[in-house]
C-alpha cells in the first residue's frame, strides 16, 4: 500500500465509515474505537517521535490491542 492510498483510507476510519487495520510486514496502523492510532515498526525513530511530539500528539511505547504484531 502507497503512502498516498493510507493517507486517503486513514481519514475515512476516523469517520467511521468503515474500520479496517493496515499492515504491512514488519510495521502496521491501527485505530482504535476511542481514536487511538496504534503505529507499529520495527526500529526506533527519534526523529519522527519528536516531530509528533511537536505537532502536540503522544509517543508512547504501548503494544496495539487490535492485532498480535511483534512490533510496537
């Protein structure tokens, strides 16, 4: 799935007009009914935790309840 595909999928489950989860091999996305999102990879990224952080979101380690991905 494309960068391009997600960003068009994403804000249609925040509307509730369906629920699905992305994943991908090693990494996934998942929102929750209480619109968490749950953004699974495999490396840490410091650099896209602090530009989060800035845009004012949470970064947190957590294991998403809505699949059994490795990855968190």
């Amino acid at each position: 799935m494309s960068l391009e595909q997600v960003s068009v999928i994403l804000p249609q489950v925040l509307r509730e007009k369906f629920w699905c989860k992305l994943e991908g091999l090693d990494s996934f996305i998942h929102v929750g009914y209480d619109y968490y999102m749950y953004v699974g990879v495999p490396l840490d990224c410091p650099k896209a935790e602090k530009l989060a952080a800035s845009l004012g979101l949470f970064v947190e380690q957590f294991q998403s309840p809505y699949g059994e991905s490795d990855a968190v």
